[in-house]
C-alpha cells in the first residue's frame, strides 16, 4: 500500500509528535509513505519518501509559508498522487483534507482524514478578519465531505464532525483519543532533580507543558500563583513559543520572578524527571483536541488537572478536576483544597490513575487499522 500525508514543516509540541507516531506505526506495518512537506522530516526508513516543496524563505512556519502551502500543494498532491500511484490520502488535520481534496477526487483515492482540533486554532498567531474565518469554516467542509472516514480525538469533534457529515454510516467517524505516553528507562529521582533547580524539598511545585501561545492560557496559571502568595508554592513551566517572552515579563511584574521557573523545550527523560519532582500538573488552555503532556503526566502517576474544554473534559472527566479557563480565583481554589491536606491530595491522585488506565492502549495499532481496514492491503507485509 502506498499512501500521502502532509506536514508543511516540523515544530515542537504533541501534534507534531504524534503525527511522527502515525508514520512510524505505517511503516512498521510495511506501508510505503510519501510525505509532502517545505522542510525536512525526522523520519529515516527505506519506505518513506520526502517530497519538499522549494521555499524561499528562512521560516517555513510564518504566515507566507502558509500561503505556499495553499497555493501549491494541491497541485503537487494530484501530481504525486498520480505519479506514485498512491492508494490512501492521510490528511493529519482538517487543513490538509482540504488541500487534499481536489487530488482526491480527481484520483478517486480513498482518504483519511484525522481531526486533532479546531482548524482556526492552525492560525491563531496570525491577525484573521472575520471573513477570512467563515473562508476557513467553509474550507474544513470541504476536506471533511472529501473525506472517507474521519478519525477524531475527542467526542466533541466526533458531534461536530458528524452534524457537518449528516451522516449516521458505521465507521466513517471513529473516535481515537491520544493514549497514555509511558517512558522507557531511568528518570531522575524527585530529590535529585529538585536540588538540580534549586527546588526546596518542602516546597509545593505545579508544572504545565507545551507550546506557549495565547490559547494555551499560561497567562491564567501565573494569576493564580499570585493569588496563591506563598513562597512555598512554586510553578516550572516546560516549553517555549511566541508567549514566552509576555509571560516572563508578567512574572517579573507581579514578582514572581523567584517563584516560576521558565524552562523551554527539554527532552523527554528530562520532563518525566521534573514530573516526579512536581505535586501537581495544571493544563489551563483554552482549547485542546486532546493534551499530550497531560496524559505523559498521568502517566507518570501525577496528579493533574485541568480547563473545562474538550479533549481536557474527555481525559479527567471530574468536576474535582475542571476548571473554568476564564476564572484565575476558582483555579487558586482549587489549587489551594488539592494542596491543603493528604487526603484531599490523595483522593486527586486516586482520581487521576483511574483515568490514566482509560487511555492505556496501543495508538499505533489503532492508527494502522484506520488507515488499512477496508482499503486495498496490495503490497503490505
């Protein structure tokens, strides 16, 4: 089998991460995967193929190279898919049903298409008017009518998917949520990863992870912790992105500068590390499809919570662990009662390792069977 998929440039953060997942799983499965993308992809196996698209510019993920991928890669999807003799489409995300969509229809190719999240949130760094918005609506209809089945993460999208749809067909919308993500080998242990960061032991320490932008809502967290005035409550906030810099400098203007830790990108093992030594993972973002690092979290045995959106909604399912996006006084609340005595601390624990055991399965597994099951499996080993 050989099948296109898309991905106009690698970023740091859990869609790109799980986007790597799914190629690998294909290939593992002896699928030959064609890749479309503007800059070079991480991936070295004899059946994936890389098909980058000249660009010009320094920064394949601003908003020209953007427009490069709407202007081109419709047009050299058809020409790959004709030329490569591609049996399966794999849209990773609504935007790339879409630029899909002409190829598709033209080949008369299968596609699939997997819905991570809302599709403005693709552009929520970059100014859109109003207009521009419904243009993007009436763009994510398209790729999903041209759709042949539709993988959602959460069920949130799977009503939403299928009210666009109208469709009631058995199997043309499935629910994949992300799994729990379990590290291999050795972390370090909670003590020596605390004097590492200059963490006092009888210190509280919250920890949230991910790319900092303004739908991930950090901004929140740090109004809680100011509220929450104590020096023995600290925050470590592990990622980076175009908040970062916004969110530092609030620190320092609230003097919080002694008490939140700014880490940016660190390696797996590293963050499992720093897991251990934090009391409390908080996901505040205002929109999710479904959070990598919180399900690396619970499945480190770490208590967390997070925002009443989906995806967060679909992981904790409850009220004790929600809280609203917009309301930095009921989070320092919630917080505080957590935080406030063992056993209200260990009942969230508690809490928190049922959920985990919900989403302990194998993804890649899943991931091939969406992609395969009912299409042609020539050429798969």
């Amino acid at each position: 089998m050989r099948v296109l998929t898309a991905m106009y440039t690698m970023r740091k953060g859990g869609a790109y991460d799980r986007f790597i997942m799914m190629v690998e799983a294909l290939l593992e499965r002896g699928v030959e995967v064609h890749c479309l993308s503007l800059s070079p992809m991480p991936i070295d196996h004899p059946c994936f193929h890389s098909h980058r698209v000249f660009f010009p510019g320094t920064r394949p993920d601003g908003a020209m190279a953007k427009g490069a991928v709407f202007l081109f890669f419709p047009w050299v999807s058809l020409l790959l898919g004709w030329r490569q003799k591609i049996d399966v489409f794999i849209a990773f995300g609504i935007l790339y049903a879409f630029l899909f969509a002409m190829a598709k229809c033209t080949l008369r190719s299968p596609m699939v298409t997997f819905v991570r999240g809302d599709f403005i949130t693709s552009f929520r760094e970059i100014p859109i008017l109003p207009l521009s918005k419904r243009i993007i609506r009436v763009m994510s209809y398209v790729g999903l009518l041209a759709s042949d089945r539709v993988a959602v993460v959460n069920e949130g999208l799977g009503r939403a998917v299928r009210d666009i749809l109208g469709t009631k067909k058995e199997g043309r919308v499935i629910l994949l949520p992300n799994n729990v993500l379990s590290l291999s080998g050795e972390v370090l242990d909670r003590g020596a990863i605390r004097r590492r960061y200059g963490i006092p032991e009888t210190a509280k320490v919250l920890i949230t992870a991910g790319i900092l932008n303004r739908g991930k809502n950090v901004e929140i967290l740090l109004k809680a912790l100011r509220i929450l005035d104590s020096n023995e409550l600290l925050l470590i906030v592990a990622g980076d992105g175009p908040s970062k810099a916004t969110l530092e400098e609030m620190a320092r203007k609230w003097e919080l500068g002694n008490r939140v830790f700014f880490l940016g990108w660190l390696s797996q093992r590293e963050l499992w590390s720093l897991f251990s030594a934090s009391d409390l993972y908080v996901h505040p973002s205002e929109g999710e499809g479904m959070p990598n690092a919180m399900l690396e979290a619970l499945g480190s045995g770490l208590p967390c919570i997070g925002s009443k959106v989906p995806g967060v909604v679909d992981i904790l399912r409850d009220e004790e662990l929600l809280f609203k996006p917009s309301d930095e006084q009921a989070l320092a609340e919630r917080i505080a009662h957590i935080l406030s005595t063992s056993d209200s601390y260990v009942d969230v624990k508690n809490q928190c390792e049922e959920r985990a055991k919900r989403f302990a399965f194998d993804w890649k597994d899943k991931v091939s069977q969406i992609v395969t099951e009912g299409f042609s499996l020539e050429g798969v080993t």
